[in-house]
C-alpha cells in the first residue's frame, strides 16, 4: 500500500484540476503537501476540499521575477521528496498570429519554471539520495493540432527535460517521469465546452468519456511512489486511448 508519511510533495497548479485531485491523494497517504495558486491567500473552499497537512504558496511563474520568487520561498522546506510540476496554461492562435508577449508567457509558465524548479529540487534530491519528479505534460505532447503551436512545443520541450534529467538523476535513485493527461473533466474543462461539445468529444475517445481528475492523479501517485523502483524517463500518455485512433 502507497504509503507517503513523513514526505515532503510539492505540486505546482494545485487549487484546481489534476493538481488539487492529486493534492487530495497525497495528503490522504499522509505527506505534507505544499501546494501552488495565483491568489493571495489560499480559498477558503480549496482547504476545506483538501484538508490535511498542506500549506499553501502563491506562485506567479509567467516572468523571471516570480519564478525567483517562489524559489526563494520553497527554500524553507526541510526536504523535496516529491516534486509535481503541473501549473500550466495555454494559448490558442494560427502560427502567423502569435504575440510575442503569449508565447513568452506560455514558454515561462510551462518550461521555464518547470525547468528552474527542476534544476533547484535535482540538486537538493542528489544530497540526500532520493526523489521523485513528475512533469505534468499533454496529449499534445504526441499529437498536435491547429492553433496548438506554442502549447506543443512547451510540453515537447518539457518530455525532452525529463528524459535528460532522468538519465543524470538515475544513480541517485531520483527517478523522473512525464505523464500526458487526455481529455480530462476539470472545472477548466467544463466551463469553456458546452455538454453537446463534451459528448462529442467524449465519442472520438475509445474510452467514450472524460477522465476524472482523479484518476490522473492516481497514475501521479504511483509515479511519485517508491513502489515506482525502475520507471524512469518516460512519457506516461493517460487518454482512454485517445492518440491511439
């Protein structure tokens, strides 16, 4: 049985979606989970909907400032055993349309701040001999799709970094993976597709339906575990079979 006492997990993007389904787990196996939003303070909802031993950081990772920032703060926990790099966020425009100040922004958010996260939590995981990292790509990490332009080569780039990263860490028993959600039932998700648009897409899924939010952070779970004693390096595509059609 997964058993997370007396661990550390950091999940970035943890107030909604996939990282507050896998916050809710984590704490549930009983880790001290420290999780990230964009507010102030954390919701009063989110930590009745959590619960449990975690605490709340505030992280804006769309420039270098707040990137610098967060580090800073995260360098008061006493150890990273787990780190889930899952803030992300997208931008819909035709190749010859994008605005620098997007592809900026959508570039800092999914690669830059997972990768500085990454190079601080590598070196402070070799000290100690252990870790687990899980890079939270896409679906669109395999396919794409138009207007996708600059959210594929964001998380493109971020299966390149796990597999690198998972080479060099490997003798550390610092195993790093990447998992790649398919269509998946977020608030997210629900407020910009209308019913008939998500039944739609749900047909093109083998599957024939969404994920749940929890059933990603399940395969998250494992990953972080030290059940998982040999996966490293890999792009874990979780999309009811969805790139397989």
């Amino acid at each position: 049985m997964q058993n997370f006492n007396g661990q550390n997990v950091l999940i970035t993007g943890a107030t909604r979606g996939i990282g507050k389904a896998s916050a809710k787990l984590f704490i549930n196996k009983g880790a001290t989970v420290f999780v990230t939003g964009t507010t102030d303070k954390c919701p009063e909802v989110i930590k009745q909907e959590l619960g449990g031993e975690f605490e709340y950081i505030k992280a804006d990772f769309s420039d270098e400032s707040g990137i610098k920032d967060f580090l800073e703060r995260i360098d008061d926990i006493s150890n990273i055993d787990v780190c889930v790099n899952n803030a992300g966020i997208n931008r819909l425009y035709e190749i010859e349309s994008i605005p620098n100040e997007d592809y900026d922004e959508v570039l800092s958010v999914n690669l830059h701040a997972p990768f500085k996260i990454c190079r601080y939590v590598a070196k402070r995981m070799k000290s100690y001999e252990y870790g687990r990292v899980i890079n939270v790509a896409s679906i669109w990490s395999v396919i794409s799709k138009p207007k996708r332009t600059i959210y594929t080569i964001s998380k493109n780039a971020l299966i390149g970094l796990t597999k690198t990263m998972a080479i060099e860490l490997a003798p550390y028993d610092i195993m790093v993976n990447a998992i790649s959600p398919g269509f998946t039932m977020t608030e997210l998700t629900k407020s910009t597709l209308s019913n008939n648009e998500i039944e739609e897409l749900a047909t093109q899924i083998p599957i024939n339906r969404f994920a749940s939010p929890k059933e990603i952070g399940k395969v998250i779970l494992f990953l972080a575990s030290k059940d998982n004693t040999y996966m490293t390096g890999q792009n874990i595509v979780v999309d009811g079979g969805f790139t397989n059609v």
